[in-house]
C-alpha cells in the first residue's frame, strides 16, 4: 500500500469532523449515512470509495488503522465508531446524538474564536 494513501486516509480523518468512508450501494453504508444524518450530523464528509483506482488501499489502510477491513468506516471528532451496526447502535442509544452536539459546540467555539 502506497503511503500517499494512507495519508490521504489520516488526513480526511483530522480535517473532518464527521468522516464516513463508504461505498454508495452498500446498504450499512447507507445505513449509517442515515442515522448519522437522523442524529443531526450537518458536516459530513462521505468519500464513496468503489470508483477510485486506490480503493483497495484506501480499504487496507482503514484496516491497519481499525482493524476493520469493510466499509462504512465511521470517524467521529478523529474517533473510529465502526461500521453501519456499530453507528445505528450508538444512534438507538441516543450516544451519537450526544456525540455529534459535542463535535458542533466545540466547532462553533473555534469559530468564534
């Protein structure tokens, strides 16, 4: 796996505060695309990853990082979630609405900053 790739990965990570690595027709993709919207998420930055030529390393990064080689990948505030299952369980138990409040408030603190 090319470095480069693995810091395209890291980056987007730190750059975004809600980070989903997806694939558009995977249904836990475009179910925790789902639920993290339901959970008010407005900043979400989705990178659909089956039409890039690095989409492997993308995968095999994410896997080195998590430990999780499927997409979706979930990132929050830098924090990995999980995939769909793990995103809809936090959302059922109310945790990434919270989640998501925290990463907005401290958002618009550094806005006004």
């Amino acid at each position: 796996m090319a470095a480069s790739v693995k810091c395209l990965v890291t980056n987007m990570i730190k750059a975004n505060s809600i980070m989903v690595f997806s694939k558009s027709t995977c249904p836990f993709c475009l179910m925790a695309k789902s639920v993290l919207k339901d959970a008010g998420a407005k900043n979400m930055t989705v990178l659909e990853i089956e039409n890039r030529p690095d989409a492997f390393d993308i995968q095999n990064a994410l896997k080195d990082m998590t430990g999780s080689a499927t997409v979706p990948a979930v990132f929050v505030a830098g924090k990995y979630l999980g995939g769909g299952t793990e995103t809809q369980e936090l959302f059922d138990t109310g945790k990434l609405k919270k989640l998501i409040e925290d990463v907005d408030t401290f958002i618009k603190k550094n806005d006004s900053s």
